[in-house]
C-alpha cells in the first residue's frame, strides 16, 4: 500500500501541515496509521478525503462540507449526497431571486413577483409571504437603515409598497452574496430615489457569484464522487461518468 507524507499531501494542496492535523481532529478525515516512529501514514483513501475537502469547501462551505465527509466516513452515502442536493436547490433558488431581482431593475413596470398583482399597501406577513424572507428579517433590515416602510396612521403597523417588495428582493439576493451592509444600503436607498443604474450592477455582480459558486459545485461534487469510489460506497461502473 502506497503512503504518503503530510509534506506530500500538503504540498499538493497548498496547505500546511498543521491544516491536515487540525482536519484530523476534528474528525473530518480518517484517523491515520502510524510509523514506528509516530508520524503519520496517510493512504490513497486519506488524500482522496483530502482533495474532496478542499475541492467542496468554495462551492458548499466548511460546515456542510465537514457534514458530509463524516457522512462519507460513517457509510452514509444517501446522507452526504442529499446534504449537497440541497445545498444546490437553495443555490439554484437563490440565483431565480437574483435573475428576477435583475428583471425587475432592467423593467420597472413588471409586478415584482411573477403572476400577481400587488396592492398599493401590504402588511409585513404578506411583504414576507411574497419575497419568502421571515417577518423577523424584514424587520432587522428596517432597524439597520436599508428599507423605511410606512406606517398605517391609525393602528401604527407597517405598510409596504411594491417598491419596498423590490427593495426586500434586491437585499435578499445581496445579503446571500456576502456584500457588505453599506454597500447594500447605499444601493437599496439608490433605488428608493429612482437611480436604478448601481443596483443593476451590484445584482450583475451578485449573480455572477451564484455561477461562479454552481461551478465550485460541481468541482467539490466531481471530487466528492472520486472519494466515494475510493472507499468503495458507489458502483465501480459509475466512474467511467465521473473520472
């Protein structure tokens, strides 16, 4: 059986050493064997652990990426597998909202959610109904400064308008996109006073991260399914679609 170094594996993915021991306790990768003199025998089976893990880490995270290659170790092929499905459903939803949100910018006289007519006023649970984002995140945005819904002059409750939907709509897809909160404020505000030309761009640019992340995707997936061959959790006739 062929071993390899920590030097070795580190040196392939341009890691240190101390990164493998760290993803070794934390039980990420299989504990090794070790030499007469302790150090570490990594295995076939170990770097293919570790190229999954750096290959999955862009496109799904460390914290989901960590999940299923404990899945992977544990023999619970259906469970990693369906961790990434997921990953990529909320990945392929989130790039409809920014497609939309995009629509919207480029075409100010559509309904910002397809197929309804909005009213002139809505209440917060159907502004959150609308745009699927909680009450209780609309209303953190408010409190940051990045949308300033009406109030009703009787009751004091708020009243959102269609352009406050394409506001919730275009922060929903920018906080999904790692933009900064000043950033975004001073596009959601840029839109409130008409000036749609920066909102387009940032959504441009924010879509652009989505595809970049679907690709880190099916790179992290490639390499996930390389793993799963390696320790022998998928048919040996699946890797001629895969490798």
């Amino acid at each position: 059986m062929k071993h390899y170094r920590p030097i070795d594996i580190a040196r392939e993915l341009n890691i240190s050493t101390s990164a493998l021991r760290h993803y070794e306790s934390w039980g990420i990768i299989p504990p090794p064997e070790r030499a007469a003199n302790q150090y570490r025998l990594y295995t076939n089976e170990h770097l293919a652990y570790f190229r999954c893990l750096r290959a999955m880490i862009p496109g799904f995270g460390f914290p989901l990426t960590a999940k299923v290659l404990r899945a992977v170790q544990n023999g619970d092929v259906d469970k990693a597998f369906w961790l990434v499905s997921g990953e990529q459903a909320q990945l392929y939803n989130e790039k409809t909202v920014a497609e939309q949100t995009l629509a919207l910018l480029r075409n100010p006289d559509l309904s910002p959610i397809e197929g309804k007519k909005l009213k002139s006023h809505m209440t917060i649970g159907e502004a959150a109904t609308l745009t699927e984002v909680p009450p209780s995140a609309i209303r953190h945005w408010e409190k940051e400064g990045l949308i300033h819904p009406g109030r009703h002059p009787e009751n004091g409750y708020r009243l959102f308008t269609p352009m406050h939907i394409r506001q919730i709509l275009l922060i929903r897809t920018m906080r999904r996109t790692v933009y900064f909160l000043e950033n975004i404020k001073k596009v959601v505000h840029a839109l409130e006073h008409h000036n749609v030309e920066e909102a387009q761009k940032m959504t441009e640019q924010a879509l652009s991260t989505l595809h970049q992340r679907n690709r880190d995707q099916f790179w992290g997936i490639q390499k996930l399914m390389a793993l799963c061959h390696e320790v022998g959790l998928i048919k040996e006739e699946w890797k001629n679609f895969y490798f």
